[in-house]
C-alpha cells in the first residue's frame, strides 16, 4: 500500500510516498481504510526533530483518521506509532467513533483530537459559568476553532486571538465575541480563563489578564516552551494554571477520555459544533501541507486524502 514516509529529520522533502507493508491487526485492533489524515503541529515538530518523544526513522505519522471499516464510516485514533498517512492504518476499536451521517471524511479526520483538546480541558480544568470571557489563543486553527464553538456552547464568551488579523474573522464567524491580534492582548478587558495554545510570550502575556479566582490552562507551545510561574506569584495573584496534554491522558485516564468522545460527538450530531476544515492535500503532497502549518499560514484543520 502507499504512504507517506517520514524518512529523516529536516524539511519537508523528508516526507515521501512510497509503498509500505500492509498493517497488521493485533489484538482489539481493526484495519481502516483511511480516506483523510489529520495533520497536527506535533507531526510538524516530529519532523523537524523537536518533539519530545521522538519515533524510530523511517516512520509513518498520522494519529487520527477517518474511514471506512467493514462498510461502516468511521474515525478515531491511531495510537501508538501513528501510521495515519496511509491507505490503511491498524486502528485501536475502543478509539473508533461513528461518523456522523452528513459528515465528511475530512471533517472525521479534524475531529478527534481538535474537540477533545478543547472539550476536556474546558469541562474538566475550569468552570464555564454563563457569560464567562475565556481567552482563547490560536484561535483559527483546528483547537482553537473547536474552543471557540465549545465555549458558546457552554454559554461562555470566547475572545479570539491570532497572529494576523486575516485569521481573525474565521473565529469570528463562529461565535467570537471579541477577537484581536496577539500585540494587542494587552488592551483586553481582564478574563476567567485563558485556554492557550501558543506558549512563550503570549502565555506569558495572558496570565496578566486571568481575574482573581481565574485559570489558565497551557496546552501548546508553538511559540516557544512556557516560562516558570512561581507559585508566590500565582497565590498573590489569587489565579490558578493548569497543564493539559492529550497524548498522555489518553494512556493514564482512558476511561474519562472515552467517555468524553461521546459528550462532545453528541454536541456534533446535535449541530452545536462543527469541525473546520481549512485544505485537504493529496499524499503526494504531504510535504506542502506540512509547509502551510509550519508557516503559520493555515487555519482549521489541515487533511490529507489517501
């Protein structure tokens, strides 16, 4: 079968199609016919070599799919050493989610890990309470478009931000109340919770707006490694901070995360929330949708087609 190959570190010349065994099914695992690939920043850093848990070289990344199994459609996770960007991918069944009926695959595919990196952590980490203005960093991509939806939803007022304010009208038309490019966080009006997807500076630059009793929740760093908050400042402040990484959760607390796949796809079904998707690329062009999200240059979601 054909995949993408990621067969070093470096540019994105290093992802490359060639044909590849085909995957085996162990046990409570199935084969899906893979008909879109989600593509994550972590796929990006794995492949510049700056990921904290590196894969053996060659690999096949990709950690979410959508497909078809057995004539049914279907998405969720491929754990484990990834291999989604492929024609077919060994898929855990406890991990496979149905697809809703007037979805695309593409749409499958942007799903599972954008809405759950949103949903748990804004469920889970802090309350929502009606009308609460939450921050929401990165706000046009595929987490921050589902954080945005997902804290309307909850009755809160999300406030967008992004790097360019051509990014800005996408969280806008999904419900953000107030949206601003990341140099004018500064002039917000203070916030109960920051949801932040960008770590350095901007993390940094957001805890200074959480009111007392507020928290904000770390879950990226695109835009560098978190600086150190010293508890002193954090209890003079009366605020709380919170980290949040899926990957993890998802070996410790498998329960909880299950249970929280099938919350936020009836929130789905129900047309509360939508996944966005922003390109769909062909495998053979693998390396320029890695392009567009290594320069800043996407939002929602980006998919590739096998």
């Amino acid at each position: 079968m054909r995949a993408a190959v990621l067969t070093g570190v470096g540019g994105p010349e290093q992802l490359v199609v060639q044909d590849v065994p085909e995957p085996e099914a162990a046990d409570g695992q199935s084969i899906v016919d893979v008909r879109a690939a989600g593509i994550n920043f972590a796929d990006v850093l794995i492949r510049l070599g700056m990921y904290p848990q590196m894969p053996e070289l060659p690999a096949v990344l990709g950690s979410e799919v959508a497909g078809e199994l057995d004539g049914a459609r279907v998405m969720g996770f491929a754990r484990g050493e990834g291999g989604g960007y492929a024609e077919r991918v060994a898929v855990d069944r406890r991990w496979l989610l149905p697809l809703p009926n007037r979805a695309s695959f593409a749409e499958g595919a942007a799903f599972p890990m954008a809405f759950l990196t949103a949903w748990i952590p804004l469920t889970e980490l802090v309350r929502i309470a009606f009308g609460a203005r939450v921050l929401i960093t990165a706000a046009a991509g595929a987490v921050g478009t589902a954080a945005v939806q997902i804290v309307r939803a909850l009755n809160g007022k999300p406030i967008a931000a992004a790097g360019s304010a051509e990014k800005l009208e996408l969280p806008r038309s999904l419900g953000a109340v107030e949206a601003v490019t990341y140099d004018a966080i500064g002039e917000l009006e203070p916030v109960d919770a920051v949801f932040d997807l960008v770590g350095g500076e901007i993390f940094a630059a957001s805890l200074s707006l959480v009111k007392p009793l507020g928290t904000a929740i770390a879950v990226g760093y695109a835009g560098g490694l978190w600086a150190d908050v010293s508890p002193t400042w954090l209890v003079g402040r009366n605020i709380g901070v919170h980290g949040f990484y899926l990957g993890r959760l998802l070996a410790r607390s498998p329960d909880l995360v299950e249970r929280a796949a099938k919350d936020v796809l009836r929130l789905w079904e129900g047309g509360a929330v939508r996944p966005i998707v922003g390109a769909e690329f062909p495998l053979e062009q693998a390396g320029d949708a890695h392009r567009l999200i290594e320069e800043r240059k996407s939002t929602g979601k980006v998919v590739l087609v096998p």
